[in-house]
C-alpha cells in the first residue's frame, strides 16, 4: 500500500518533487504489478502486466501486443498536449504500481523526461523511439542534436516503435514470448495495411493540393512519407509562441498557393488557426477551416479514433476531403 498515495490530489507538481514522491512511493510499493518475488528468489505470477504509457498512441501499441497479458493506462487522454504535461499527483501511484512504463522520447514529454530516465532505475522504462536509426529522423530546427518527436506521422516508422514494445514485453515476461511475438506480427501487418491506405489517398490528390496548414508543425513525418509539403503556424512544440511576423508570412503563403484549407488540431486551442484564417482573409484570399486533426493525442476510447489506426485514417481522409474542394 503506498501511504502517500491514499491522498492524492490532482494537482501537477514539479519533476524534482515528483521524483522525490516516486521514490518514496516505489520504496513503499516495491516492485508492484504482475510479480511478486517468493521466499525462494522465484517469480510468481500475481495478475496482469500492468503498463503506463505517456501518449495514447503507445497505449495501442500496448494493447495490441500485450493482449489478455496485460493492462494498460495512458497518462495522457484525449486532447492533452504532452509538450506541455507535467505529471500530477495522481501520477505517482501510476508509475510506481507500473510493472513497464512505456514513452515516446525524443523530449515530446518535456516535463517528464528526466523523471522518467531516473524511474528507470527501479523498474523497466523504454523510450519506443531511441531506437530508429537517427538518419531517418528529422531534426528538430532548434538544435540540430534533436529530433522531431513526431514520429507517429510515418506508420512506417511507427512499427519500429512497435518492436521495442514487443521487445520489452518478452524480455520482461519471457514465459509469455509467444503469445507476445504472435500479436506483435498481427498487429505489424496491419501497420502496413494502413501505410498503404494513407498512400493511396494521397495519391488521390494532384500535387499541387498537397498543402498541409496546422495550428503546430507536427506533421513533418507524415509530409516527408506520403508527399505533402507541410507548415504549421507554432514550432515542433506548443511551448513555442507564434508571433504577428509568423502568422503574416504564414497568410501570405497561404494566399499566394491558394491553400483551400487549414486544420486545427485537437489538442491545440483552435484560436492559433481562426487568427491565422483571419490574416489569409486579409491577404484577399478565403480559406476554410477543413477539419479537426488528431496530432500530439488520439481520441475518445469509445471512437474510432481513439485507436492508433482510427487516428490515422481519419486524419488522411480529413485532408483529401478538405483539400480536395
């Protein structure tokens, strides 16, 4: 029983002292979840794996590979921007009860990230992105030993982020591997059946319509993948601001392309999109607002889009609609 969990409020609470309520929390919890250690040294197994993810998009990955195996529990629901997340007292009992805590890295949980490097050293936590081959990650403009963190966008790329959930679910239940391996290769094929949906309607599109407006430049991956050239009004991260110069440049753009439409996104604040759509106005040229996308969060549970492949689909099937106009 973790003591200082029992009373636990909601409010977010800076990393250092999250930190310092983890450890409390994990020396008081001890390894929780699935295993338990008997008088012999051995395992026993308790119950289900229990995995906290950050986003909602390894959360699925989770699920579908972990099946019966596990339980899964996304800190990060719907709508909620992880760039600016900082974790909640609510949080600590979460992690410490986790048996795995998955993340995406590359700094997308900013306010988490050296917390969650130091709870490493009490129980597994896996970045599902370190792994890709830094060549086929785009850098982040600001610092040319950062990446992009979005890597979602590219499904391709995704299913690499998929193995090192498969590969950390094996190493840390290997009486499971099979089962662990067998949804893994399920649910790897269906990541090339949806790469290959979203190619093909894009292919619906002639090129000079593939022109992607977002509220903040998180679809890199998807442009560089499926060939649409994209421009997002805010940075890689929301953290960024943007100014009066980058929403005027950005509406000139717009205008002098004949853009037809701009998105907003469901976990950005539709106002960064509705200033932009009133400075294109005022360049002369009228633009609608095509959409909603799902960018840094999925959706409801209960929706199709609150799936990884929902997500995606609805996403695509946005913009060839909107942009086809």
């Amino acid at each position: 029983m973790v003591h200082s969990a029992n009373a636990i409020l909601t409010r977010p609470v800076r990393p250092l002292a999250l930190l310092a309520l983890l450890v409390v929390a994990l020396t008081l919890a001890g390894c929780g979840g699935k295993r338990a250690e008997a008088a012999d040294g051995a395992d026993v197994t308790t119950g289900t794996l229990r995995i906290v993810t950050t986003t909602g998009q390894i959360g699925d990955i989770a699920r579908n590979i972990g099946g019966d195996g596990v339980t899964v529990e996304s800190l990060m629901g719907p709508g909620v921007d992880p760039h600016l997340y900082v974790a909640s007292e609510s949080d600590v009992e979460r992690l410490a009860n986790a048996d795995m805590i998955l993340y995406n890295g590359h700094f997308l949980e900013a306010q988490m990230s050296d917390v969650l490097e130091q709870i490493g050293e009490y129980k597994p936590v896996i970045a599902v992105t370190e792994g890709i081959d830094p060549a086929r990650l785009l850098p982040w403009a600001k610092d040319a030993d950062e990446f992009d963190p979005h890597i979602w966008f590219d499904v391709k790329l995704w299913s690499i982020a998929a193995t090192a959930v498969r590969d950390g679910l094996v190493a840390l239940d290997a009486a499971n591997a099979e089962t662990y391996n067998a949804n893994a290769e399920r649910y790897l094929a269906q990541l090339d059946e949806l790469d290959a949906y979203v190619q093909a309607q894009a292919d619906t599109l002639p090129e000079e319509r593939r022109i992607l407006v977002t509220a903040h430049d998180a679809f890199s991956y998807f442009g560089r993948t499926y060939g649409f050239t994209v421009r997002g009004l805010q940075g890689i991260s929301t953290a960024s601001e943007a100014g009066t110069s980058d929403v005027r440049e950005l509406a000139i753009y717009i205008a002098e392309h004949k853009v037809p439409a701009l998105f907003v996104e469901s976990s950005v604040p539709v106002r960064t999109i509705e200033a932009l759509q009133a400075a294109v106005e005022a360049q002369g040229w009228q633009v609608e607002i095509g959409g909603s996308l799902f960018s840094d969060a999925m959706g409801s549970p209960d929706t199709p889009e609150g799936t990884y492949d929902g997500m995606v689909r609805h996403n695509i099937d946005t913009i060839v609609a909107a942009l086809n106009r």
